[in-house]
C-alpha cells in the first residue's frame, strides 16, 4: 500500500509541479520519504520479524511496540528514531503539499484542504 501511495503522489506532484515551485517540491520530498520510511517498516514487520521470533523475541516484541509507545528491553538501532520522525514527515509534508496545492489551482480547493488538513490531524 506505501508503495501505491508513493506512486500516486507523484503523479499527483508531477501533474502540478511547475505551479507548486519549491513549496510543492519540498512538500513532495517530505511526504515522499515518509512513504519510504513507512514501506521500510512494512518490509521488515512482513519478512524480518516472523523469522526473528524465535530467536529474538524480545527484539521483535521492541519493534512490534514501537508505535505503541512501549519502551523495548532491547537496542533496536536508529528504528526508534525513524518512527517519530516518520510521523513529522507525514505532517510536515502533507501539509506543505496541501498548501502548495492550493495555492497552485490545478486540482479542487477541497481536494488540497483535504490534504493538508488530514495530515495534520491524522
């Protein structure tokens, strides 16, 4: 699914680039590496952590915890850092990208709202 997402903002970026300028671009980039943070995630929870359980259960219960809030008993590497950063990357560039949207009138001012807004609130 983050790859689809990281498919369709482009597209959505690449239709409006030259009205967005920088706002847009740096919107993009943000949103954008947050996709790829999120696709990184999902990777390693689908094909890492079953075959890790075994062996490693604690790391696995660290990872699984992570955007739960619960603190891991193990060192889990730059993860911990990636998942609150991966959440100001979402915001930060929806946002950004919402705005350059807007501003830009390529699509729907509702289209651009509901961006910008959504990613602030979710």
């Amino acid at each position: 699914m983050s790859l689809f997402n990281l498919i369709g903002i482009t597209g959505f970026y690449i239709s409006q680039a030259k009205e967005t300028r920088w706002l847009g671009l740096v919107g993009f980039l943000l949103f954008n590496l947050f996709w790829l943070i999120s696709i990184i995630f999902s990777f390693i929870e689908a094909f890492v952590l079953p075959l890790l359980t075994s062996d490693a259960e604690k790391f696995v219960e660290g990872m699984v915890g992570l955007f739960g809030g619960t603190v891991s008993e193990v060192h889990l590497g730059i993860f911990p850092i990636l998942a609150p950063l991966a959440g100001v990357l979402y915001m930060l560039g929806g946002l950004l990208l919402g705005i350059a949207t807007l501003r830009a009138r390529v699509f729907p001012r509702l289209a651009a709202i509901l961006l910008a807004f959504a990613s602030v609130v979710t």
